[in-house]
C-alpha cells in the first residue's frame, strides 16, 4: 500500500478520490482564521455537529492522505495567497484532528517543514485529543513559527451528540498549558449551546478550566442545513427552530457568560473571537484588524487593546479599489470599521482582509452592531451598520 513519504498513513487510491467532493481534494481553502492546509481527511470522532457534515466527509472514519507532508508544505508556501511571516495558517482543521494517534506525526512534521524555512507566520493547531508531555516537547522545538494549540472543550454530557469524553480536552488543556514555552495555548470554549451545556454548573466548569490556558475564546454553533439534516436523521434535539449560515450564540447567553465571569472569575481573558485570542496569546496585535469593530473590545484587556491600536491603520482607498478589481470584485467604501466590496466571497475577503489587518465585509451580507458577526437568531435588536 502506498504510503506519504516518512510516516504512515496511506494516500488515497484514486477510487476512493472519484467519492469525495472536489472541496476536500482542494488542500487548501481560506478561512478566517488562516489559510487551512488540509492534506489528510478522515476522522472517526463523531461529534455531531462537525464540519465534515458540509463537504460529505463524515461517514470517512479513517484518515487518509491526499499528499506527501513535503508535497503539501509546497503547496502550501507557494500558494498565490501565502505571504512569509504575515498569513496565518491552520492545519488540519476541516477533516480530521490533527493530534489523532496517526495524523499527529504528520502535524508535527509540516511544523518542523515550515520552521526549517524560518517563517514566522501564526500556524494555528485545533484539537479535541489527547496531547501527552512527548508532543509539548516537539511542540516547544518549533523556534521560528508563532505557534499556538487551540484545545476545543464543550463540556456536553448527551454522547449521541459529542460521543468524545469532555474529559479528553480538558487533560490536553491542563497538559498543554503546564508545558508551555515556546508555543501558547487558548482553550477553545466550543460549541456552546443553550439547554445543551449552558447550566450554571456548566459555565463554572469552563471558566475554572480557562486558568489552564494564555487565553480563550467562547463561541456557538455552526448550526447549518447538513448539520441540522444530520440532527434529523439521527432524532437528534434540533437546538435551533432553523439553520444558520453564520455561528448561533444568542445574546442572552453571552450575558450569562459574561455575569458568571463575576462569581468564578476565569484564569486567562474570554474572548469573541478567535484571532483575537491568539493575538493576546502572543502578545501581538489581533491580524483580522477586529478593533476596527470597537465593541467586541470591551472585554479585552487593555494591554491587548493598546496592542491593536498601535497598528491599526485605515488602508488606502486606492489600493483597495485596485486589489478587490484584481480579484474579480468592486470596492463600496471604506469607512471606520471596515473595507465594504461586492463580488468576492469569503476566501478572497479573508486575503484582503489578512493583508491590511482591516476587516473587509461583504455588502450582501451585513453585519450589524453588538452582533459580533453572529447569526440572526437569538439576537432580537437589529441595528445595521456597513
């Protein structure tokens, strides 16, 4: 059986990539957090509510390769998209856990492939598995790159749901963050979902568990038509009266969140949003250029505060006009808080929007304030603004 070069999970047979949707054979895809690099698919986890759900992926329960580790570095850096020490980059986070028993070797060679080019980008590892004191070392051996391991916990108890043990991340979590040096560790508060894991006891549990951690962030569900197809199918609780294209975290229970930190005060900043996290993290200013959208700093620490607007700059018009037309799209205005265009989706926004640390929204699909670029529901107030 073929194998990628130097460790051991086999490639795909070209069988088995005439199945897979042409999004998964695409290694690379741009999101807002970093440009993801994603060589291997297959996961056998079964949380519920997994993306795999929207490329057709989740009945893959073990991991498969779609390229050697090198092949994929070079694809990665000499994409048209990369740029040495300024993209963010995400590995592994669409099909698989990059930290499972098998893909982990994989992991850390594309860290020690990037680091031996002395890049400094932002390379972000999600995980909801184990991290033992072994993989801290390798992960403190990575010099140049600004790593940081994003442990993801919900605490949700109904196994038809999340089958994996909460237990698993919050170990990794405790693990991680007693071993670091080099790299930092956000605890990833995710998904929280009202009647779900949202009791009081709940959210205690999950601000103690963000002292083991530089920071976190807190978020909801990625509720759309496939997952909410899967609930279905399953005769799963359906949280949501219908599917969103964006998050759903109703403001009620950021309220909650936010009261709780009150009582059980957390051990690391709680953050919107996840760049910003990494941006505290690493003492840096946040690369998605989220002061522009002032509120969502009233809960950050104003070290980090003064951090963003030291290098937050409003981009010149002219250049942007220039850059969205280059990709196909029309600038609408830039004003204080964001690069408004028309005509490029998500993955050229988030290009635009790495290289000027500026927010660069779509007009069609505005975001309104206070909202925090949530979904609709929950949030009974809508107050636009472009």
């Amino acid at each position: 059986m073929t194998t990628t070069a130097g460790v051991g999970i086999p490639l795909l047979t070209a069988a088995q990539r005439a199945t897979m949707r042409a999004e998964l054979l695409d290694v690379i895809e741009y999101r807002k957090s970093g440009l993801s690099l994603n060589w291997i698919v297959g996961c056998p986890l079964d949380c519920g509510y997994c993306v795999r759900h929207l490329v057709d992926n989740f009945e893959m329960k073990v991991p498969r390769a779609l390229m050697s580790d090198a092949e994929a570095a070079d694809l990665l850096t000499g994409h048209c998209w990369f740029r040495p020490h300024v993209t963010p980059i995400q590995l592994l986070n669409r099909a698989t856990d990059p930290m499972l028993p098998k893909v982990k070797p994989h992991t850390f060679e594309m860290l020690k492939l990037l680091d031996g080019q002395g890049l400094t980008n932002h390379v972000l590892v999600i995980t909801r598995w184990r991290i033992d004191p072994e993989d801290c070392v390798v992960l403190n051996s990575i010099t140049n790159l600004k790593v940081t391991v994003l442990v993801t916990h919900s605490g949700i108890d109904d196994r038809r749901i999340e089958p994996v043990d909460s237990r698993i991340a919050a170990r990794s979590v405790e693990t991680a963050f007693e071993h670091a040096d080099r790299y930092r560790v956000v605890l990833y508060w995710r998904p929280i979902v009202p009647g779900l894991n949202d009791s009081a006891l709940h959210l205690r549990r999950g601000l103690e568990l963000s002292r083991h951690a530089h920071a976190t962030v807190f978020t909801g569900l990625f509720f759309r038509d496939q997952i909410r197809d899967y609930y279905r199918a399953n005769g799963l609780p359906e949280p949501f009266p219908e599917s969103a294209r964006r998050k759903v975290f109703p403001e009620a229970l950021e309220r909650r969140i936010l009261h709780a930190t009150k009582t059980t005060r957390p051990g690391s900043p709680l953050f919107r949003k996840t760049s910003c996290a990494v941006a505290y993290a690493h003492e840096v200013a946040d690369y998605n250029g989220h002061y522009g959208i002032r509120e969502l700093c009233d809960i950050c620490p104003s070290a980090q505060v003064r951090r963003c607007a030291q290098v937050w700059q409003r981009p010149d018009e002219r250049h942007v006009a220039e850059l969205a037309d280059e990709m196909g799209g029309t600038l609408v205005e830039v004003n204080d808080r964001a690069v408004v265009v028309a005509g490029l989706d998500e993955q050229r926004r988030y290009f635009m929007q790495h290289g000027h640390g500026y927010q660069v929204h779509d007009i069609d699909k505005p975001h309104y304030v206070q909202r925090h670029g949530r979904a609709d529901l929950g949030w009974p107030t809508l107050r636009e603004t472009r």
